[in-house]
C-alpha cells in the first residue's frame, strides 16, 4: 500500500502535545507547554465577544481586516520605528506558526538552503523540510548558548535562500543583541539571503532589555519577514492570530502560500486584537514585568529544590539543570518521570535539537498563575524531599 509524505510521517507527536495529553492524564501542574493559564486582558477578551455577538462572523479579507494591518504598522512605528505600508506590507495569519510556514512555502524553491540555529522550536523543520530545502543546523549550547560566529558563517553559501531566526528565543531564553543581529545581516547581505524573524515573544524581555528586530539594521528592510503574536503579546495562545510584516517582494508569495493554507483568520478575533494593540505602554511594559515576576518566582523555588537555573533574559521559559538532583536518564525520561510522579510538566530541552540535545536540560514554562507556579514548586520540593 503507498504511504504519507515521508517527511512527515518521520516525525512523532508534537512534544507540546505529548506532554500536555500526559499531564492531563495524570493532573499534573502543566509547566510543559507554554500557554499562560489566565484568560487574558478583559478589555481585549470583551472587544471580540462583542463582534462575535454582534456580526463579525463571515470570511474577512484573506489579508486580513484593514483594522488589524493598520494597527500591525502602527505598532511597527511605535515600538520599532519602522514606516510601514499596511496595505501592501502586512498580512494577518492564523497564528505564528501559520505564519512562519507560509513564509517558508512561500519564499522557499525545492534545492535552497535554510539556516537554522538549534534549539529550535519543532515546527520549523519539517516545514523547511517538506518545503524541499536544505536545513544548515548551527547548535547553541547551555549554559551560555554563545552564538558560534565561525559556524554560523560557515553555514550561509550563495545557495542560502534564507535564516530562520527565533529573538527572544524558545527554549533558551536568549535575546540577540544587536551585536549579534548585525553579524547576521553582513552574512545575509554578502550572500543574498533573507531572514524569516520568529519574533512572537517581542514584548516579553526582562531586566530593562529590549528586543532589537533585525528589519531594522540597515540593508535589512527589504530582506527580513517580521512575525508577532497575539497569543504571547495578549496571553491568549488558543486565539491563533499572528501577523507578518514584510517588503511587497517578499510579501506577496508568501501571501499565496497563506491563501492555500488557511487562506483567512476568525474575524471578531481580528478586530480585538487590532484593538489591543493600541493599548497604552503601561499594558506593554506590565506584560513584561508580571512575566519576570513569574520568571523570578519559579526559578527562586527551583534552585531551592536543586535545579540548576540557567539565566532567562525573555520569552515564557526557564531552562534548568536537573544534573544536581542526581537523576539517572536522559532529560525525556526526567520530564516524564516527574509529570507523572511529581505531578508536574516541564518540555526536555532535547526535543528542540534535531539530532539530540545535551540530554541534561528541562525547560520549564512561567507564564501561568502565582498559585499554579506555588503549586508546582510545592509538589516538587515534596517529590525531591526538600
Ligand atoms: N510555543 C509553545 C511552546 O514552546 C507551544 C506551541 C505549541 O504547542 N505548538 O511551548
């Protein structure tokens, strides 16, 4: 009998999945993966239960509502200083992963090559894969998760079509410095190469940093792809509404990527967060200190209880050690063993590299409640005996 695509049928269940359906099973604390358990700004909520109500219901613009690509281009002016045209230069996507797919199908030709830099989130590969490019791995490493410049560079040729790039950073927690960012762009420009920017953690920065978004460095504007996130910039993940700013040229195929894909995005959802979006700074700056808050909260108690906490500078995640706790496996087996025994979910750090990690690194998410964090920590320090 013929098969699936081959690709595809490569790869297992989501780990995401698999760890929330197993924390389900067994009602753990689910610090796996990264959702915030709250239901998000009332006032943002209210806007689109109200055109849910009251007649926003039919297929939008498949580039989404005039609103929501105005507000996108405001909101690229104001926080980035970026002139955008919202007519010609953003598109409205069913989340951040629709959108960095349709601009991998949409840019990608079957022979290109694609930078990546591993930990990376688990959906990009199969789809660089499945779009016929050729992936060119560069590994971080824990703890410091130092950008290998020689490798990176060894890594772009004249075939690289594009860097997918991920800043701030999943699992890591790392934000690129502009140092960094323009190491980047003189390997893109000396090989012709665009840039996909996964950018959705861009409002969640901690300790008085700033996320730097490449289109911005010069010769950049017309060559980098910039995806945001309702989901992580309102804390309502389920809404799957993302946004992509990008040059017309690069823009418009991958415009037709989405058309075939999900083509358009819940309407009554559009307009509330073309709402949020003009929210005032205080939202902005509140989002990113309630997260540190969080971020100091969990990593306190879990370097109470042994774990060894890597530095966290943005996004939902901490990123621990379990080594001093003295468990003997692999870091699948520690994030299964204490889902199940300790009642508490954490993602193996492992699962974000495509040929194995470190195999000693469990990440766990902050972005849930002060009494789902307590709860965790106190179910832990019990299963540990601290
Ligand atoms: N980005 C989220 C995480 O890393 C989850 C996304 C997903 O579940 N596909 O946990």
């Amino acid at each position: 009998m013929k098969t699936g695509n081959a690709i595809l049928s490569s790869y297992g269940t989501t780990i995401f999945e698999v760890m929330s359906r197993l924390a389900q099973g067994v009602g753990a604390v689910n610090l796996g993966q990264g959702f915030p358990d709250g239901n998000g700004p009332d006032d943002v909520v209210a806007v689109a239960a109200d055109y849910l109500r009251n007649g926003l219901n039919q297929y939008p613009s498949m580039m989404g509502l005039p609103e929501l690509r105005q507000a996108v281009a405001q909101h690229n002016k104001r926080f980035y200083g970026l002139d955008v045209d919202w007519a010609r230069e953003v598109m409205v996507t069913s989340g951040g992963t629709e959108a960095i797919t349709g601009a991998l199908f949409g840019l990608i030709e079957p022979g290109d090559e694609v930078v990546l830099i591993e930990p990376l989130y688990d959906s990009y590969l199969p789809i660089v894969r499945r779009a016929g490019a050729v992936p060119r791995l560069v590994r971080l490493e824990p703890p410091d998760w130092t950008l290998p410049r020689a490798a990176l560079a060894a890594a772009f040729s004249d075939k690289t079509k594009l860097i997918l790039l991920n800043s701030p950073m999943n699992p890591c927690a790392k934000v690129f410095t502009t140092d960094e960012l323009e190491f980047i762009a003189a390997l893109m420009l000396r090989h012709d190469a665009f840039a996909v920017c996964d950018e959705v953690y861009e409002h969640i920065v901690f300790d008085g940093g700033r996320h730097v978004s490449l289109i911005t460095l010069p010769g950049m504007r017309d060559r980098v792809v910039r995806i945001g996130s309702a989901g992580k910039t309102f804390s309502l993940t389920g809404w799957k509404v993302g946004y992509l700013t990008a040059a017309p040229e690069l823009l418009t195929p991958i415009a037709k990527a989405h058309q075939f894909i999900t083509f358009t995005t819940p309407p009554n959802l559009q307009k509330a967060v073309a709402y949020g979006l003009g929210k005032d700074d205080a939202y902005f700056d509140s989002l990113a200190r309630d997260l540190e808050a969080k971020r100091d909260r969990l990593g306190r108690g879990l370097a109470e209880i042994g774990f060894e906490v890597l530095p966290c500078h943005g996004t939902y995640f901490i990123t621990t050690d379990f080594r001093p706790l003295g468990f003997n496996g692999d870091d699948a087996a520690f994030c299964k063993w204490i889902t199940t025994e300790a009642k508490v979910a954490a993602v193996p750090v492992s699962a974000f590299y495509d040929g194995g990690g470190v195999g000693y690194y469990a990440r766990f998410a902050f972005c849930k409640e002060n009494a789902s964090l307590d709860e965790a920590l106190a179910r832990l320090r019990r299963h540990f005996r601290k």
